[in-house]
C-alpha cells in the first residue's frame, strides 16, 4: 500500500470519474480515499433523471457512512445545482460557476448560489468562495508543494 506513505505526508487522497472506466467501487473500496469525484455523465440533467438522482443519492449515502466527501463534476445548470445540493453534496464544479481561465477566479458570482428567500443572503452549501480563496492561498505560501 504506497499510498500510504503519502497519507502520512498528510496528503489526501482522491478518487476521480467515478462510474467511468477504472474508478470503480472495487478501487474504491480498497484505496477508501478523502473524495470521491463523480463522472459528469451522472450529473448531467440529474434533475430530469430518476436513474441517475438514484445512483448519485446510493453514492452519497455509501460516501457518508465512509466519511468520505463527494465532489459533483460538470454542474452546467442552476437545476442540476440544486439536485446535488438537495442531496447534501458539498462539492462541486462545472461551467455553472466559472470557465476555466489562465488566471483562475477568486470570487464567483453569488447570483448563482441557491437562495432560501428573496430577501435572505445567498446559500453556498459548497463554499466555493472560501473553497477557491483557500486554494489560492495555499499555493501562494506553498508554492514548492504540488497540489
């Protein structure tokens, strides 16, 4: 087990294109990774397909008795958004929020998280602002570590 060794390290492990090829629940099962990332054809138009809400909720039930985190891949619509957030994923990325730029975003737009009231501030189940501040961050104080 070699991972292992950079476990120790304290780097965490993640788990990319699950339901795509190699990144199966057998991989997963054996390497138990911090993150799971789920194949974007399993949350495009997830708010229109019963089999694929199906398959994302098993995942992020079989994630949480792992303590293990889920991260949405591909998330292009305010719709497929909410899905995922009505799931309790915390994670996510996709054109929804920002393209991808040489310089990378620092701020995205809080009109695209999903709000509870009109009047009430925005909800960001994800934290991406914090999320891409703290990235930012950490690569401007680390810049040797490769992340």
């Amino acid at each position: 087990m070699r991972f292992l060794h950079y476990r120790n390290m304290g780097f965490e492990i993640a788990l990319d294109d699950l339901g795509a090829g190699y990144s199966g629940l057998r991989l997963w099962s054996e390497l138990l990774p911090e993150y799971v990332k789920i194949d974007s054809h399993f949350i495009n138009d997830i708010n229109n397909d019963p089999v694929k809400f199906n398959f994302v909720k098993s995942i992020q039930n079989i994630a949480s008795s792992l303590h293990c985190h889920v991260i949405a891949e591909g998330i292009e619509t305010e719709n497929e958004f909410k899905a995922i957030a009505e799931l309790g994923i915390t994670h996510a990325q996709g054109y929804y929020f920002a393209r991808p730029a040489f310089i990378p975003t620092e701020k995205i737009d809080s009109a695209l998280f999903i709000t509870v009231a009109a009047d009430s501030e925005p909800f960001d189940p994800f934290n991406v602002t914090k999320s891409i501040s703290h990235m930012l961050n950490s690569l401007l104080q680390h810049p040797q570590k490769h992340y």
